[in-house]
C-alpha cells in the first residue's frame, strides 16, 4: 500500500475542518473494510486518511419525532441487534446483519457502505424502501439528500468530497407498513449479492395497497427503485395475478450485467422471482415475515 | 491385536498448543537480518508473445535491488516439478520466455529492501505483449484452429478417427472386450461430465525464505509438504549439488497437494543466490489463485452396460484432463472401474494443455472428478432402472474386507432404506476410495534418562500425522503419549522422509517409527534381561517398567534402563528403523448426503452429511474423524460453488476469496462420521492412510441428491444455483451458461 497521512479529528467541528482542508485528497475511514481494500488494490490513492470520530452525531442511534436518526458510523452489528432498529425498521435490521461475517459487521458502517455506493451494498436497496434521507455536512453547509438521489454510478455519489455523511434519518412508518429483504447469494454469510431484493408495502383496511416500494440491488450500475411496479400496485387489491405483473415490471427496470457472480440472464430471472415472492408474502401470506 | 493403551484415544495434536496460541512459525513470521523481499511481474494475459521487455524505469524505484527476466537466467536454469504423486516429471522455464501462456504466469521478479518497493518497481516493469488468442476449456483445446498452448504440439488420433489437438499425454488401458459387454447388456448408458478446475484453498498461501552462506551453501525454509522435495527441485533446478541444499520445513497452514515446491522455494533462491542476501517471497491470495498448483479439469464421457436386474457388465471411459500448461493426471482415470466387479474395461485418456496454471496434486488427485461421473451415472442408472442406488452397488460392488461392511454402516445411521424427504429435497449416495502411497521412510526413536522417548523423523505434519507417529511410538514402548516427544528435522538432520501426500505419512513414516520403537524395546528388553537374570521372552512391557512375567517385583523403570545403558558399554539405547514400502490396501469411504433446493432460485442446502470411511485402524479418532469431516465438506464444495473461472479471454476472473468461494461454518450441517477398521496388512498397528479418500464421494454424493430432489442430474460441477436454476427453468439437464 502506498504510505499516506493519518488523522484523528476528536469531534463533528474537527472533522468538518478536516475534510475541508484536505478535499481531494483526504478520505475519511470509518470501519475501513471498504477503504483498507480499496486503497490495498491501488483503486483509492488518498495522501490522507482523516477517521470519522466516535461520537455525536456519528454514533446516534435513537428515534426522535417518529424520525429514526442512525449515525454515520453505527456499524451493521449495531443495526442487527439494536431493540430499536430490530422492531421498527425490520429490512435494515435484516439486511444489515447478512452483510459479511460478524467480525465484518462489527467494523463495517452504515455510512461507508452507503458512501462506497456498491450496486451491491446490501442496506442500500433496504434504505430505499425506507426513503432515508442523508444528511451532507460540511464547514457552514448542511443538506439533506434523499437516497434515491445519491447514487449517480458504482462508486458514484452526488457527495462532494469535502462533504461528511453525518447521520441517516429515517421516518418511521408504522406497523402498516410491511418489509420484506432478500439477498441472494451463493453462501449463506460472507458473499456478495448477485441479486438484492427489498420491498415495502401499506395496506389499507380494504386490503388494498396503499404505497409501495420495490428496491433492487446488484442489477443496475447503483441501486434502484422499481417505480413502474409500485405505480402499478398502487390502489390495487392484491392478486396473483397483479403480483405477477408488477414483478415483471421489476425485472424490466433492472439492466444486469454479466459477471463472475452471475450472468444477466439469471439475474434477470431472479429479480422477476424474488419481487413475485417477498410480494406474495407480504400481500397474500397472512404470515409476513422476512426469510431467507 | 488386543486392546491399545494409546490407539484410538483423542489426544491432543503434538501441534495443537503452539497453534491455538499463535506461536507457530510459519514462514511468513521470518524476518533474517539484510532479507530483501521477493514480487513478481505476471502476465495479464492468459496467452501472448513478449516482445520486449524494459526494467529501466521500474530498476529507479528506491530499494530496488535486482530485477531478474529468463534473459538473464542461464539456460541452467530450468523448473523441474517432480511430483512423488503423481511420478510426473516436468521441465519449463522459470520465468516465461518467448511467451506467456497462463494469466498470472511469471514474467519477471524483483527483488527490493522492502515489499512496496518491490510491488512499485514490478508495475513499472514494462512489457511489450502481442496478446494471442487463448484457450482454456480442453474441449475447445481439442479442436482443429484451437490456439495452440505448445508451438511444437502435434495432433494425436483420437479412438473414433478425429484428430485432437492440444494433446500432451495419453494412455489407453482394457480389460476385457467393452464391445462384446456392450453388446451382451441390455441397456447401455452413455453421458458425459464436466468438472472445473478448482483450487486446493489453503489457508496459508506460498511462502518461501531462502539464504546463501559464505561458501555458496543454500538454506531455503518453506510452507511445504516435503521438505526433501524442495530440495531436490531445487537442486535439480537450479543446479546446486544437493548435498548444499538444507531444505527446513515451517509449520505449514494446509497444502493439500499444491506444496510439493516449484511455486516460490526455487525463486526466493533464486534472489538470495542473485543478490547474496537473503530473501522471502510471499504470496497474496490472488497471485495464489493465479499461479499454483490447482487441480486438472475434466471433461469425461462415460459408457455403462447393465443388465436389467443392474449387473454392471461393462464401462468404458474417454477423458480429456485440463492439465494447464502442466501435466500428471492420466493416471486417476481408472478410478471409475476399481471398487465393482466389472468383466469388461477400459478407457482413453489424454491430458489437454490449456492456457491455464499448471496442474497439480489435489488430495486424492482426480479422484473426486472421475468417481463424480461414474458415482453420478450409476445414480443415474438405478434411478433408471427402478432400482435402489445402494441395491445396485450391492450388486455389483467387490467382496474386498471392509467394503461391503463400510456400506452397510452408513446405510443403517441414515436408515436408508426408510429414508424420508420432503418437497425438493433429495437423497444422494456415492463410494469413493483411495490406496495410500507407500514411501520409503526413516525414523529413529532413542531414550532419555527419565525414560521417555524421543522421536527423530523428517516428516511434514499437515494433518497431525506427528501426533500419529508419537502414539505409534507410544503404543509400541508401553508408555503414554505424553512421555514422547517428535523432533522434527530438516534435510540436514533427519532422516529421509516422503512427502506429505497420497496418505503416506502414517502408514510408511508409521512404519518406520513402529519399527524403530520396536528396535529400541527389543534393546531394552536385552539390557534388562542382563539387569535382573531373566530370558528376555520372561519380561513383560508395560506402563514404563520392564518386570519379570511371574515375580513383578523384580522390574526396571524405563528411567532406570536408561540410565544403565549410559553407564554401560552399550552406551545410549537408540532405534532405528526404515520402511523401504510394503504393499498398502484399497479402503472404501462412503458419503451419503440429504439436501434441500430452492427451485426458484437453484440455492442447494445440505440437511445431512453422513459418511464412513476405513481407517485400517483408528489411531486417533478425533484426527480420523477430522480427515473425514474435512474431505467430505471439501468435496461437497466442489459439487456446490468451487470454480475457478475465465473469460474469453482466458483471464481469471475471480482470483479473490470473495468470488472463488469456500463455504463458512454456516453453509455445513452437523457431520456424522463413522470409522470401521479392516486392518490393512502391512499398516503400522494395521493402519491404513486417510487423508485422501474423505474427498472422492460428495462431488457425486451431493450432485446425486439433487438429482434426486429435481429430476434433472449433474453433468457439470460445481452445480451453482445459477446453473440449476437456468436448469430448471428450460428443463435441460445441468450445464454452462
Ligand atoms: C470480507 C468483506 C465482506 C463484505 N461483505 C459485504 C456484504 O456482504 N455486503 C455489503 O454490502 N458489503 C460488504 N462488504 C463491504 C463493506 O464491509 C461495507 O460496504 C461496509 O459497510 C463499509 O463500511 P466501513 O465503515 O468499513 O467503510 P470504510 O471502508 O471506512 O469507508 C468506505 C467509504 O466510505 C467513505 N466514508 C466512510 N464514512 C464516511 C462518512 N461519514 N462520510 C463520508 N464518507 C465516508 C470512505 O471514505 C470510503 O470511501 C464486505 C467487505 C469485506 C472486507
């Protein structure tokens, strides 16, 4: 690896000064399972590594407001195991604890899964459902940034780089709302995604479905919303048949590549499979849980 | 052979301490004072012609110490690979010449103060490549037009009249006349199979520190299987008399085949003897994946005649082997042939050069690629033919000790034929097996003053076959395993020793530490007899004491015989012992597996994994147990995600641990393992070796079950859920994408 400079702001004020200072050519390092490899390989170069303090915001992690707040480096351990996040945000709990192994999970963060922007990051398909909105800071500014408007590419991000994800807010939804995650992938722990699935649907009384959203990961150059098929659930009183057609509408959304994880024909085929699924367990199947 | 004191208990490995605690030298954890490190400029190219090459601007990079190309290496200097396995010899340059023919092949080495500096001057290394199409599936290697691998190869006939390129080795054996079994059969099945190359994935990748003295003499330390190999490659390849070659073998972390030297050994002596320094190159995991030793792909067809009521009357084979640019794996062909009883025999196998990494030694080499078609089509026959898989090898399977018996075993844990299994699950069952290699080896076991022994051998302990040896000393002498303690040494002080392979260690080092230990006590008994006035056959042996048969009171401690011999003229009481290698025996291992499968998504998941296996004898059982656990996950792997895959251009793309996948502790089900003991006839204590068979029978075991659980049946390996999904979906059988 190439030899570069370490710093350790104490707090938000210090690392917002930081990263101003150095732009370009800092890089900030939360658990470092994305940034180490990277930079190991040669793919990131920075001259200066500035680590995200452990503290406030960026350790949060409670609900406010019916708004949940998670701090940029709450680690995928945190968001498996956290009573809140496990009861409120059910997706992200479940999606964050297939990431990896558990020595993985224990380092990796919310904010550098979402910063690194993998197509195959798997809490990102799970943040989308969930509209979490991104809160961008730097030296005087702060904005919020939807997620569904982050992403421009793989490793592309609308972030600027002297811009620090500080926290993740998340509204909390109700127990109308209903979850469903899946990632497939070859192992049952430690492998990437060749497809993600994560879907998230209101019912109303009548049954019929209110909202509803349709994330996918692995399957595009970032992630992505299927709004075609959630249009198409909208005011619809689920079926089989119904299912079946927002499923393909999912499957048109996506533009797989082939790789070594998986050609686009299976993927393809499985983006098709999964929605059809986690949508008749959500809607059809009294039982709505998530499995895998 | 009665009851044993220290045969069969669960001791600890001799190693296990100093592993748990992380104090085992590998050698990666050698740092000699001046060492330089050692990187490699590799070819990003599976196949191309090198037209120049230019150091100069890499020879700038501060620290740079030497750069060395095949220019500057003499002709001398060949890789000469001898494999002891496979008996297989061969020659190539050390570092690519004219041109490169593998991704990753080595073009040249650097040799800098430290690793960054020698990584920074490999990529500014420049090479002038005309890339040339490549080829890395043998039965596109075969073809009239393939690229061919060796510019001076030429076409062999194949049996049916077509021409075959790419051929560097055939062999073509019968028994019997096939076409006259064919003929009398009343069905004959024919099916063809294709199994990827896969690597052996140990946990430590290639690693080798070598040194130069004063006088030229040569210390090479490696993570090695046998240190005596390295040595006599790297005297053969190098041109070093052996007797200045001191070859030491560190703790190794795995080798399962790929250890047996040529990957990093002969280069680090190369930079040590270049810059008269020492140097240590160790490998990453994705220069491990590039360029080792994987194990040979292969494409066979298969060819069964059976009677209607199952009896197996003649099978025929024809195997084309991905060697790479190496070569070694005709010889496992056969396997497909050997546990049934089988009037009519015979196949014709060929190794293919493809622009791929050189083949090497696999634990049980070939063996699970072979027994996965004929395990899987046998599977396929009685699923054909009504009949129960397990009724139709009891038909057919050979009444050798312990074969029908080891069957029978896994039959009755599993219940088989009350066997139960739910929507898209699957039963599947396969025998493998293995006859050990037996090897020359010695060994020379002595007495201390306190009575305890001391072992001296040149063994190379992968699997514990240390702790193997220290009970068979144990055993032999009557004293616990504790009071025994194995020096291990190198080429300068031990005894010639095989190397760790083909399950030799326990039976043939066994052997020689049996016969050492035997020596030993027979000297004891001698001095004892003098000692106390009685006939050396009225002494009895047992719990550190030689005593008189019908007055115990009259008795010497071990320490106390000890300490006479060294007050005595005979001096200090040594064993000696050497195996020069009696005929080993075939042992059964059988593999039962239950799985699950998501149609949807072709995910399989393993509910059971039931095996057993002859051990001869369980010297350890925990470690028995172990061999079986282990080959058996091993081999299931390679039915479900081990592959190692290329482009069309013939570049690897998946040389990282993320994509060539294993599988964690979360994707194996509880194991269950049951050992029987048909004592092998010339075995220490009747041990027979068993490292190799646990890995023959899942590849076909777990492809069998899910034919079972769809209907659709393997013929490619591994069976990703990609491939069986895609299956399933255009109700084709099992293949590519
Ligand atoms: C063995 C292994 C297995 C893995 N398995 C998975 C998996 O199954 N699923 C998956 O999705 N990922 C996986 N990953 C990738 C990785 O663990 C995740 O993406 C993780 O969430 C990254 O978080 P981190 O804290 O380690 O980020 P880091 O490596 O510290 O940082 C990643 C990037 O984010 C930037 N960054 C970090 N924090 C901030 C911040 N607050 N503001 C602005 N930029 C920031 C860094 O500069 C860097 O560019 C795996 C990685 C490894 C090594």
């Amino acid at each position: 690896m190439h030899s570069f400079d370490y710093r350790a702001p104490k707090d938000l004020e210090e690392t917002l000064e930081e990263a101003a200072h150095w732009g370009e050519k800092g890089r900030l390092l939360a658990g470092g399972t994305d940034l180490i490899l990277f930079m190991e390989r040669g793919r990131l170069r920075p001259e200066v590594v500035i680590e995200v303090p452990r503290t406030e915001p960026f350790t949060t992690l409670e609900e406010t407001n019916g708004m949940i707040r998670i701090g940029a480096r709450v680690t995928m351990g945190q968001l498996e195991h956290s009573p809140l996040i496990r009861e409120k945000l059910p997706v992200l709990s479940q999606a964050a604890g297939e990431v990896g192994s558990v020595q993985i999970r224990n380092l990796a963060t919310i904010g550098g899964n979402i910063v690194t922007a993998s197509p195959a990051g798997d809490t990102l398909p799970a943040l989308l459902v969930l509209d979490a909105q991104l809160m961008l800071q730097k030296k005087g500014s702060l904005r919020t940034v939807p997620i569904d408007q982050f992403f421009l590419g793989p490793g592309q991000t609308v972030r600027e780089p002297d811009e620090v994800l500080t926290e993740v807010r998340v509204p909390v939804k109700g127990d109308r709302f209903v979850t469903q995650f899946y990632k497939l992938a070859v192992r049952s722990y430690m492998d990437i995604a060749i497809v993600d699935v994560a879907i998230g649907v209101y019912t109303n009384g009548d049954g019929a479905v209110e909202d509803a959203r349709i994330a996918l990961g692995s399957v595009a150059p970032t992630p992505i919303r299927a709004r075609e098929a959630e249009e198409r659930l909208k005011g619809q009183v689920p079926t089989e048949t119904l299912i079946d057609e927002v499923a393909l509408l999912a499957q048109k959304a996506s533009s797989p590549i082939t790789d070594q994880r998986g050609s686009a024909e299976y993927r393809w085929l499985m983006v098709y499979r999964l929605t059809k699924r986690l949508l008749t367990n959500a809607l059809l199947n009294s039982s709505a849980s998530g499995h895998r | 052979m009665g009851s044993f004191k220290v045969l069969g208990s669960r001791v600890p490995r001799t190693d296990a301490y100093d592993k748990v605690t992380g104090r085992a030298l590998y050698t990666a954890d050698l740092v000699l004072p001046g060492m330089i490190y050692g990187a490699f400029v590799r070819s990003p190219y599976a196949h191309a012609r090198i037209k120049k090459i230019d150091v100069s601007e890499a020879m700038k990079v501060p620290g740079v110490v030497t750069i060395i190309t095949q220019e500057n290496l003499s002709r001398d200097y060949a890789l000469v690979i001898e494999e002891e396995v496979h008996a297989a010899q061969q020659v190539r340059g050390l570092l690519a010449g004219e041109k490169v023919r593998y991704h990753g092949e080595k073009v040249a080495l650097v040799g800098a103060e430290t690793l960054e500096a020698a990584k920074e001057a490999a990529a500014l290394v420049k090479v002038d490549y005309e890339p040339l199409p490549a080829v890395t599936d043998p039965r596109e290697a075969v073809k009239e037009g393939a690229p061919l691998v060796w510019d001076d190869s030429q076409p062999v006939t194949a049996p049916d009249g077509s021409l075959l390129y790419n051929v560097v080795a055939e062999d073509h054996r019968s028994e019997g006349d096939v076409d006259q079994g064919f003929a009398e059969s009343d069905l004959v099945y024919e099916n063809e199979y294709y199994v990827h190359r896969v690597h052996q994935t140990y946990i430590e990748p290639q690693a080798a520190v070598a040194a130069v003295d004063e006088r030229g003499r040569v210390t090479v330390w490696s993570s090695t299987q046998g240190h005596f190999v390295v040595r006599s490659n790297v005297a053969r390849s190098l041109g070093i008399p052996l007797s200045r070659i001191r070859s030491i073998g560190m703790t190794v972390g795995g080798g399962f085949g790929a250890k047996f030297g040529g990957v990093v050994d002969l280069y680090a002596v190369l930079l040590a003897l270049f810059t008269k320094r020492p140097a240590k190159i160790v490998y990453t995991r994705e220069e491990d994946l590039l360029d080792a030793r994987p194990a040979p792909g292969l494409y066979i067809r298969i060819k069964t005649g059976v009677k209607k009521d199952g009896t197996i009357l003649a099978r025929s084979a024809f195997a084309l082997w991905n060697v790479g640019v190496g070569g070694g794996a005709l010889w496992a062909t056969g396997a497909f042939t050997r546990l049934y009883n089988i009037p009519h025999t015979k196949w014709d196998a060929y190794e293919i050069a493809t622009n791929t990494p050189p083949m090497g030694a696999y634990r049980a080499p070939g063996y699970p690629q072979v027994l996965f078609a004929g395990e899987t089509q046998l599977n396929q026959i009685a699923a054909d033919l009504g009949m129960d898989p397990v009724e139709l090898r009891r038909k057919n399977l050979k009444a050798e000790p312990g074969f029908f018996e080891t069957l029978e075993k896994v039959v009755e844990k599993v219940g088989w034929f009350q066997r139960e299994k739910g929507e898209w699950e699957g039963w599947g069952i396969a025998l493998g097996h293995w006859r050990n290699a037996s090897s020359p080896a010695g060994c020379i076991v002595s007495l201390d003053e306190d009575g305890t022994a001391k072992v001296y051998t040149g063994l190379m302990d992968l699997t514990g076959t240390e702790t193997a040896v220290a009970e068979i000393v144990a055993e032999t002498l009557q004293i616990p395993y504790e009071d025994v303690t194995i020096v291990r040494g190198d080429t300068d002080s031990a005894p010639f020793s095989p190397p760790s392979g083909g399950s030799t260690v326990t039976f043939s080092v066994g052997n020689a530490a049996w016969r050492a230990a035997q020596d030993l006590r027979q000297q004891m008994i001698q001095l004892a007899a003098g000692q106390l006035n009685a006939l050396p056959d009225e002494l009895v042996v047992a719990d550190r004491k030689i005593a008189v048969k019908n007055d115990p009171e009259r008795s010497l401690s071990f320490a106390e015989i000890a300490q006479t011999a060294l007050r005595s003229p005979s001096g200090p009481l040594i064993g000696k012992g050497s195996f020069g290698g009696d005929p080993s025996d075939t042992n059964i291992f059988v593999q039962a597996v239950k799985v699950k499968v998501d149609p949807e998504t072709g995910k399989t998941r393993l509910l059971r994994c039931v095996q057993a296996l002859d051990v001869g004898r369980v010297i350890n059982r925990t470690q028995c147990e172990g061999q079986a656990e282990g080959g058996a996950l091993q081999s299931a792997s390679w039915a479900l995600m081990e592959e190692m895959q290329y482009d069309e251009q013939g570049r690897m793309i998946n040389p990282n641990l993320a994509d060539y996948r294993i599988p964690t502790a979360f994707d194996v089900p509880d194991m269950e393992t049951i050992l029987t003991e048909f004592p092998s006839r010339h075995g220490p204590y009747g041990a027979k070796g068993i490292g190799e068979p646990p890995i023959t029978a899942a590849l076909a075991a777990v492809a069998s079950a899910i034919g079972d659980a769809t209907g659709y049946w393997a013929l490619e390996a591994p069976v990703t859920p990609e491939r069986l999904a895609l299956a399933l979906a255009t109700r084709q059988p099992v293949r590519a994408r």
